[in-house]
C-alpha cells in the first residue's frame, strides 16, 4: 500500500494528516497557512512517497454544495494540474469538525488545545483520510 495525504482545505488553514506505510491508520500531520499548500506539496511528496491526494468536500446534510465547494473543486483542479502523477480522491467530510473535536475531548485534549483551531484542522484531515481507508476495505 502507498501512503497517502489527507487535506482539510480552508481559505486560510489547511490541516494535514498521513497515512502509516501500509495504508492502515491516518494521523493528524500538521497545520499550515493555505498560501503555503502547493509549496509544501512539492516539497514533501516526494519525500515521503505520497501516492494519493484525499480532500474532504464540504456538503450540506442533504448531500448538496456549500458554499465552500466552489473553493474545493478549484484546488482540486489545481492539484491535478500540478501533481499528475497522484491519485486524487474527494471524500465527503460532513461532521468531521464537530468528530475532531468531540475526539479531542475524549483524549484528554486541553482546554486551550481543544480551542486551537489549528489542532482541530489537522485532526479533521486525519478523519477524512481515516473515512476514506476504512472505506476501500
């Protein structure tokens, strides 16, 4: 199995998470400033032999578009431009803010790491990419 990359997109965060070399466990990576993605893309990929690409796309409960989908489906474009060679999965990722935090508090987070938006972004990515691996078994 390769490894793959979650991303939860925001117009000003993006949370990072990673899968373990054999495609089992997503863990929460990192969080950085949206201006910075495709640098640290190009950067890391190849460094830690990033085969697939799986971005949460926003949805309303009734399975239509939000308004940050108009955001997602252009980095999406942007990111199979730019990254060929990667498979690119969008994955659903309704509720995972509110999964994020609620894992949070059951692990013991502080209160002050329970409010860092930071920390809940890349956590968020670590379920959508979690969704997403449980999904193909």
């Amino acid at each position: 199995m390769s490894v793959a990359l979650g991303i939860d997109y925001g117009s000003k965060r993006v949370g990072l998470a990673i899968t373990d070399s054999l495609g089992m466990i997503a863990s929460p990576l990192k969080v950085i400033h949206s201006s910075e993605i495709t640098d640290w893309l190009k950067k890391n990929i190849p460094q830690l032999k990033i085969k697939t690409l799986v971005v949460g796309e926003p949805k309303r409960l009734n399975g239509t578009e939000t308004d940050a989908s108009k955001m997602i489906n252009e980095f999406c474009v942007h990111l199979k431009r730019t990254f060929p060679e990667l498979e690119l999965v969008r994955v659903d990722e309704r509720f995972t803010s509110s999964m994020a935090a609620q894992a949070m508090a059951l692990g013991g987070a502080s209160k002050k790491k329970k409010e860092d938006k930071s920390t809940l972004d890349a956590v968020s990515a670590a379920i959508i990419l979690q969704s997403w691996l449980d999904a193909k078994r």
